[in-house]
RNA sequence: GGUCCCAUCGUCUAGAGGCCUAGGACGGAGCCCUCUCAAGGCUUAAACACGGGUUCGAAUCCCGUUGGGACCGCCA
C-alpha cells in the first residue's frame, strides 16, 4: 500500500519551527518510502475557523514550505471547502444515534465549566443533552440552534504510537465532543478524522500535544467504520526555558530566518537533528535525510531549540556552496542595503573571500560592503593605530609598484609585498594591517592580496592615495 | 486540579543488560597555524535526576519519588 501524510496547519499565523519540523517529518517519511515504490506528501489547510483564518496566512505557510523545499504531491486542500461533507457525516452520526443535540449555549457551557474547576471537579461536560430524543428537524441548514455532539462510548481507547508506544486512555475520561457547531459549522476533531479516512492518509504524524486528541479520534473512526491510519506523535521543540517554542524565546518563523541570511537547507538539515539522528551523523544533504529518515530513530523527549547550532549548521552550508549560487543569493542582501550588483565574476571572488568568515548572508553582505562603496570610513580606533605616519612612505611605493604591474594577479601582489618588507625588513603584518585600513576602512578583511585584487588597482590606489592624505592632515 | 507524555554533558544526541573508564556534535576553555578575522588541526572541562527492586552484571528492564512538558473549548 503506498505510504500518505500529510502537512495539516491552520493559518493563523505563519509557518513557525514547530510546524516546520512537522511538515519535513512528514516529507521525510514519504519520500523515503516513495523511493521505495510509494509515497505522497500531502498538505492540507485545516481553515475550519473561519474568523481565525487569513489567506495571508495560508499564503505565508506556503512561501515558508517552498522556500524549504517541502514540495508537495497533492493539495493544499481547504477544509472550508468541504463543509457539506462534514456536515454529512455529522448528521449520519445523528441518524445512526452516535451523536445527539445539544442545546447548552456556550454561555452556559462556560459558566458551568468555571465552576467545575471552582470546586475542584473535571471541566467535563455533563452529557445532559444526551438523552434528547432524535427528534427532528434534522435540517441542514445552519444556524440550527443546537450543537451536535459524539456520544463517546465506554470502554478503553488504545493509541498505538509509533513513536510513544502504546497508550490506554479511559473513555470515561473523554467528555462528548462537540463535532458541528451550532452555526453549522464542523469542527477540528470531526474534519481531521473525516479528511485523513477519506484522503486515505496511512501515517498521521504530528506533535504529540495531539496525543490527547487521539482517542477522541480513534473513536470518530471506529464509529464510522474507517481503518485507523498509523499514528507518530512527535516531541515538542521547546524554548530555551524548556516551555513551549514561542514568538518570546526569538524569531519562530521560518521566513524570517530567510530575512536573516539563512540558507534553507541549514534550517532543513537543524530541524531534522532536533528529534531524529542517525547516529553520529550530523550533515546530512537531503538526499541523505530522505533516505535514512525512520520513524524509529525519532526520540520521545522535546528537545530545546538550539539558535547556535543552526548558526553553525548555515555556516557550514554557506563554506560548502558554490560562490556562483552564493551570488544569486546574496544580491538581494546586497540590495537592501542600497547596492546594485551583478551576479559577474567579479562577485563571485568577492564572495570566495567571504565563504569562510561569514555566518549569514547578511553578515556576508556587511562584511563585503566595502568593495561597493563609494567611501569607505575609517573606524576609528584603527585609523589611530595603524595610519601612521611612517606608513606614508610605504604607501608611496605601493603606489608606485602597483602602478607599474601588468595584471593584478595575487602572485604579482604578494611579490610587491614580499619586496617592500624584504627591503625593509619588516613583518608582512606591519604592512598589511595598514593597507588593510586603507582598503576597507576596518581591521577585518579576507586575505589583502585577495582584496587589492578584487578591489582592481584603480580604486586600491584611489583608497591609498586618500590614506596617505589622511595620515598627513593628522600630523 | 484531572488525564497523558517525557527524563544521558549547558544544548542536540549515540547507547536495544556486559563492547561504557558513557561516544559524537554545537557552545566554552587552551594550544597550533596565521597579514586581520575566520576557517582548519590538536587538546580539554562537562552528563546517565533520585530511591528501591530484577539480574552474576543496569545508563539500558520494573516500581516509586522528584522534576519538566502537553492537553483538558461550539480553537486547531
């Protein structure tokens, strides 16, 4: 039989880490078993509450998706669009006298619920409506004035968990859920059990703050009489204070670790780390997590997002890339910051330089400002120390032997180096710290020959010339 | 409060009763390399929550305690 997940979030808001995580599970497991003979990754919009519910939101969790690669094989379907078919299973419910009207308002509901938890008792509902008769109407109309409740049968509801294990629940627990509002509207109990029986979706993998809702939903799909998919709860990722991942321990949405030069295969090999591992293994292409993801290497404990490593993990993948691919990326780094670059050769050098020394493209972006201003600036303190005057002199010659060369290669500028500290007898640091200064305004740069190079000797002799009128007009 | 889940270095984790003097990775510390910063190389500190069992033998199995988390809606 082939294997079917699926992605399901509410859009509410944007795609967060937690959700992310979920969806490249759920990728995962597909795919892997797709390569296998048969896999389909499915997403669906679960937009049942309709005042919740944005289109911008559905279109944010569809950019986060994309932009990490989880591609998926069918939808997104929208819940909002298959209200009658809830509906419908709703009122079969009722027929069958499986459910049965409620007509306690939410009101009441609330009321009787707060005093409950007053004095102590479950905040369960009391099943009063439970014994209404059938009585009709059975319109569906909406607007019915009454709720349709599941009658939760007694007994024991047994969750088998691929990742939890086995997990009884008492039925007598489980309170008579309501499956359609009194507006007519179905709700996330009754849609998902509905969707995922009738999506034929085999392995329902999410987080495990569903555990408790599994019962109720084994329940829904054994009164219908639809085969139980496979279950996996996963662990919850939490926040540094080990309380659920929130927008208060720092960026959670997956876009913004775009906006903040990640690259998405860093995100994508992090997440996958964070409740799964292979071992010793930490990097992994994903080509690699589709074929080594299982169920059965995934832990049970939530595990703490850990913003270092990922910063590791970014700075990994950016060393590894390839500088023309880089380049593509980087632009837009580079354009918000007020530069027009072309993705030339010349940027892919820049970059080559960078590769190594930087954690974000954003950084990068910063770091290689200097090659596109017009003006640098000189930090100050490093203007002090070393645009001193003695290096007026040194300059001069640089100048002068710069100008005489041919092609600015790296090895014709280290050579004009070695000359100048050869001759007098200096450390290549005396020299290169300084002309560093003079370059790029800071005491960090990639290697100096590298600079001057890709610098060209226009601007290089440009930038010298006005350090050596600077160390002038300071002395 | 009730129900459920979880428990190895600060963090992510390896560990399927003897391979454990508990391994790897991030982060930390130190050293080397070095034109700066990185990168890289080497070294190092750092954990089986606690208490009982079971067993010749327990990080691993069982029970309890403690601690943490999730859920208890006409939200999803």
């Amino acid at each position: 039989m082939e294997v079917r997940t699926r992605f399901a979030p509410s859009p509410t808001g944007y795609l967060h880490i937690g959700g992310a995580r979920t969806a490249l599970f759920n990728y995962l497991f597909a795919k892997h078993h797709s390569a296998l003979g048969g896999g389909k990754f499915i997403l669906r919009i679960e937009d049942t509450d309709v005042a919740r519910s944005t289109e911008d939101s559905t279109q944010a969790i569809l950019d986060g998706m994309q932009w990490l690669g989880l591609n998926w094989d069918e939808g997104p379907y929208f819940q909002s669009k298959r209200f009658e078919l809830y509906k419908g299973h709703a009122y079969k419910f009722l027929e069958m006298g499986k459910a049965y009207k409620c007509f306690c308002t939410p009101e009441e509901l609330e009321k009787r619920r707060e005093e409950a938890l007053k004095q102590g008792r479950p905040p369960k509902y009391d099943g009063r409506c439970r014994n209404n008769p059938p009585s009709p109407p059975l319109t569906k109309g909406g607007k019915e004035g009454f709720a349709i409740r599941f009658k939760v049968p007694h007994g024991i509801t047994l969750v088998k968990d691929l990742i939890k294990g086995n997990v009884a629940f008492n039925n007598d627990e489980i309170e008579d859920l309501v499956i359609l509002r009194s507006d007519g509207t179905p709700t996330y109990n009754l849609c998902v059990v509905v969707d995922d029986a009738t999506m034929e979706i085999t392995h329902v993998i999410r987080g495990d703050d569903h555990l408790n809702n599994t019962p109720k939903q084994i329940m829904l799909y054994e009164a219908f009489g639809y085969p139980l998919p496979q279950f996996a709860h996963l662990p919850m990722i939490l926040g540094s204070d080990k309380t659920r991942l929130s927008k208060r321990h720092g960026a959670t949405s997956v876009m913004s670790y775009k906006e903040m030069g990640y690259l998405p295969h860093a995100l994508v090999n992090y997440l996958a780390r964070l409740g799964w591992s292979y071992g010793d293994q930490e990097i992994f292409s994903i080509h690699e997590l589709i074929e080594k993801f299982s169920l059965e290497n995934v832990g049970k404990s939530s595990g703490v997002f850990n913003p270092e490593k990922l910063i590791w993990l970014n700075q990994h993948y950016l060393k590894e890339a390839k500088p023309e691919e880089l380049s593509l990326l980087l632009i837009p780094f580079l354009e918000t910051k007020g530069y027009k670059v072309s993705a030339d050769k010349r940027l892919v050098n820049i970059i080559k330089g960078f590769q190594e020394r930087s954690k974000t493209l954003v950084e990068m972006a910063g770091a290689a400002e200097f090659y596109f201003k017009e003006d640098i600036q000189y930090e100050e303190d490093a203007a002090k120390k070393f645009l001193t005057p003695d290096m007026a002199t040194i300059f001069e010659i640089l100048i002068s032997r710069l100008n005489s060369l041919q092609a600015l290669t790296h090895e014709a500028i280290e050579a004009i180096f070695n000359d100048i500290i050869n001759e007098k007898g200096l450390k290549l640091g005396k020299v290169a710290q300084p002309v560093r200064i003079a370059l790029t305004g800071g005491k960090v740069s990639p290697g100096i020959f590298e600079v001057i190079e890709n610098l060209g000797k226009e601007t290089t002799i440009k930038r010298i010339k006005k350090a050596i009128e600077f160390i002038k007009s300071r002395n």
